[in-house]
C-alpha cells in the first residue's frame, strides 16, 4: 500500500507494511529503486535497529539488575511480544522486520541516508503499562494467556495479507480503542504523532518512509492538519505522582499506629497476635506466589520470611529477595539466555530458567500485595 503527500516543497511516499509479509520486502524494495528517494526513513528506533542487525543479545541481560529496579514484568512483556512476532513469522516463513530491513540495504546501496521515524521502544512501553488500567491490565492479560493456549484464529499468509487492508485496518484500530484505549492511545496514536513530524523534519525533498499499514492513516492526519508536534515531550515518560512510594511511606506509619493503639487499648496479648497475623498473612500470601511459580523450597521460605518486613519498607520488595535466593540455587546457565528469544509459550516461561526466576520475583511480589490488602482490614477488625 502506497500514499504520497506533498508538504511543500517535500514529496512524502508512505509504504505501508506489514512487519511478516513477503509482499511487503518485495513492495519496500521496489518502491525505492523506482522512486530513488534522497531520504529513506524506517519505523525503527535506535534498540530496535540494533535488534534487528544484530539479532537480541539476550546473553547480555543482567537478570539481577532487572529484578532490583523493578522492571521485571516489562521485561518479561518485552520478551513475550518480541517472540510472538517471530512465532508468527516462522509460521509464514518471514523473520519479522524483514522489510525494514530490506529498505536499510537498499539505502546503504545507494548511499542514502536513513531516518530513523520511531519513538524509543522503552519509552513506549514504560508509557503504556503507566497508562493502562487495572481493567485493561487484567484483559490484556487474558489475551496473552489465551494466545500460550491457542486461543483465536490460526495467521496465515492471506491473513496477513489482509490486515493491509484500509478499511479493514480502520475497523481493527476502532475496535482496538473500545477494547484498550489506553494502549491505543500510546501505541499507536502517539506514535503516529511522533512518526509524522520524524517525516515532516527529515532532510532532503523526497523521501520515501517504510512504516506499518496500521499508521498509514493516523500519520497522513498528522501530517496534513498541520499540527506541530513536541518530541521531546512524546519522547518521555511522564512521571506524575508516584503512588506507590506514597504508599511504601504510609503503610509502615499506618501499621506503626495500629500496633500502638492496639497496646494502648487492649493490652501487649492482642498486639502480639496482630504481629502474629501480620507475619502468617504477608508471609502466606508471598509464598504462595512463590510456590505458584514454582520456586525452589528455600526460595518459598524466604519469600515467607521477607514479605512481613519488605511490605513495611518503601525500598525493599519480596519479589527482589525471591529472585535473588531463586537465582543462587537454580542459576540459569548461558543456553538459558541463549534460548531467550524460543520462550513464547507459558510452559517455555516456566522451564527456561531466566524468565522462571523472572516469574518467581512477579508472583512473590503479587502474593505480598495480595496479602496486604488481606492483613489490614484483619487487623483492624482486631481492634473492634
């Protein structure tokens, strides 16, 4: 699918893509030997480029840095999209990206420059998990536990093919905002956004842009309204207020007071059994996660040992401790990295050991939650 645009003095050519379709190499390709471009601009970022030359070098991960900033359920998104999109690709025979990088080739042939159109990966994803709700959080992941059971339709060539489609790609879009708007918002309207003024901005008069036929439209609206776009503000992650350091900073005072007033009015029995529910509930729930994931024995009662301390200070979260102990004994070995970018089924998370002791520091993290909002209100009830 091809657009032209004329801004001026610039020519714009939109080739519109579908990320694992032969068509698509064929019809980048082409484009740019006919239309001999002075700029050829790609929707890649500076990672994804480097991915995609280079293949994921999984190998470099540093699993204990990850669990300790807390990015340990992006990474495993991350992990889980970036594999998806190849296990869709092997099963119609096309590495995922292939077009992209056809039109770097070409550009390389014809010593042109490339314009890099996409916004950081990082920085998009970061922005939708912040945008997302607890409702779409929760569809969403009924949708990615439904596709490791095989839940929906099979993708087969014609199906691809047929996603190109403009009105059947408004229909997708429309029904993505009533299903996400959130991750729409993020996902797609804001990238159209950050892509159209990347191509506004470009050097030289012609340029002909690889970009998916999914933004095909929202980018020819952004182009053409005349809009100007802030980069630097789409380029970032907006921080806004922190709940939940506001919440690692009440909790112990709140807990603090309870345990107090618990003393004040019903005596050091009733405070020492608080304590005692306190320690059962945060520490249950904790190591039930950790089980649930399948954790090495030692992991679960460390996991039970830590939750009633982490939950009462803003630094420190159960999810780290589990990770740690569950990385000293069941470390994963170099073929575990190595076999990274094979995870794409629930089972596959499970016994590769990376993701494993990923899926420990998640769940022991939501057991703890889960039993902090359980121990609260028992404790309060405690003091009726």
């Amino acid at each position: 699918m091809i657009k032209r645009i004329k801004l001026g003095e610039k020519e714009i050519i939109l080739v519109g893509t579908a990320h694992i379709s032969k068509e698509s190499i064929i019809l980048a390709q082409e484009t740019i030997e006919k239309e001999q471009p002075d700029v050829i601009g790609v929707e890649l970022d500076k990672e994804r480029l480097a991915q995609l030359l280079s293949g994921n070098k999984w190998q470099e991960t540093n699993i204990i840095e990850i669990i300790q900033s807390g990015r340990t359920e992006l990474f495993l998104l991350n992990i889980l999209l970036s594999n998806m999109q190849r296990s869709l690709g092997e099963h119609v025979g096309v590495k995922p990206g292939a077009e992209m990088l056809i039109a770097i080739q070409k550009a390389q042939e014809l010593k042109k420059p490339i314009q890099l159109l996409d916004r950081d990966v990082k920085v998009t994803l970061k922005r939708a998990f912040s945008a997302m709700g607890i409702i779409e959080k929760a569809k969403l992941g009924g949708s990615i536990l439904g596709s490791f059971f095989g839940v929906g339709e099979k993708v087969t060539i014609e199906k691809i093919e047929e996603l190109k489609k403009e009105d059947l790609l408004n229909n997708l879009m429309k029904e993505l905002g009533k299903q996400f708007p959130s991750i729409k918002k993020v996902l797609v309207d804001e990238r159209d956004s950050y892509t159209a003024e990347m191509i506004k901005h470009s050097p030289g008069k012609r340029i002909v842009a690889i970009v998916g036929a999914g933004h095909l439209s929202g980018i020819i609206e952004n182009i053409k309204s005349g809009k100007k776009i802030n980069l630097q503000e789409l380029g970032t992650v907006k921080k806004g207020t922190n709940w939940m350091k506001l919440l690692g900073i009440v909790i112990p005072i709140v807990f603090v007071i309870l345990l107090g007033w618990a003393f004040c009015t019903k005596g050091i029995g009733t405070t020492f059994n608080m304590l005692g529910y306190w320690i059962l509930i945060t520490g249950g729930f904790s190591a039930i996660g950790a089980l649930l994931a399948r954790a090495h024995p030692i992991t679960i009662g460390a996991a039970f040992v830590a939750a009633p301390i982490t939950t009462l200070h803003p630094a420190l979260a159960a999810g780290w401790i589990s990770g740690l102990v569950e990385a000293k004994y069941n470390p994963p070995k170099v073929l575990d990295f190595e076999k990274l970018p094979d995870v794409s089924s629930l089972g596959g998370f499970y016994k590769n050991k990376v993701t494993h002791i990923l899926i420990v520091a998640a769940l022991t993290n939501i057991g703890a939650t889960i039993g902090l909002i359980v121990a609260f209100p028992t404790l309060v009830a405690m003091l009726a």
